[in-house]
C-alpha cells in the first residue's frame, strides 16, 4: 500500500509491547462514530509499522494476515482496558499509514486495522497539515 497520511484528535492509548513503543486509536468510517477503524501505530519516527506484523509471527506465533492482525488488535485493546498504560484523552497525532487491512469479520468492535508509524503532539513531534 502506498503511503498515507491521517491527522486528527482523538483517544490514544499508548504502551509499550517488546522494545517498541506503540499507539493505538480508533477512526469512525462514518458519522455514527462507531470506531470500526482501528490503527495500531509505532511511536517513532524511524519506523513503517512493518515490526508490528513481525511481532505477531514471532510473538504471537501467526502466519496468515487475519491472525496477525487479530493478534495485533488484541495487544492494542488489552493495553487500552486494563487502563495501566499511557492514556491521551485528546491526543493530536499524524499516522502514516503503509497497511490497510481489511478483515474478514468484525473483531475487537473493528472491521479495518491500519498500521504504520504515529507522531503524537503531546510528544513534541507532531506537525499536523
């Protein structure tokens, strides 16, 4: 997928999960506000979201892109609900997004799961627009 760029405010939840520091938020395909759009992002600018995807086959011992995604999607809604990690309530952040995954059934209240690299402004290294 090519490159693709999103910036908002919302809910971030970030934690750590290995040596990386990721963010996890959620976007609404339409006006109802659903959050059926998650994005699970490495917070660092070096990054292309691509260790997350390996994280899942190492860690989580998944091969297909369904499993890896579910398993990143659990990570990322865990961290969110034991409500132990780092939580932004109106975090402004730019996501560069290099995976669109659409998956084949809803999962964790999500039917799409973007993935990428993230800058947080709370952070200092968000530049919006």
């Amino acid at each position: 997928m090519s490159l693709t760029v999103l910036t908002a405010t919302s809910r971030v939840t970030v934690f750590p999960l290995e040596d990386l520091s990721v963010a996890y938020t959620t976007r609404s395909s339409d006006p109802r506000g659903l959050g059926d759009i998650g994005l699970v992002a490495v917070v660092d600018g070096r990054s292309d979201g691509e260790e997350l995807w390996r994280l899942a086959s190492a860690l989580g011992g998944r091969t297909g892109d369904q499993d890896r995604a579910r398993w990143l999607l659990t990570q990322a809604s865990r961290a969110r609900m034991v409500a132990s990690y780092e939580n932004l309530p109106d975090e402004t952040w730019t996501a560069h997004v290099r995976r669109r995954l659409e998956l084949d059934a809803l999962f964790a209240n999500h039917d799409l799961l973007l993935t990428g690299r993230i800058a947080l402004r709370s952070r200092g290294q968000c530049r919006p627009g």
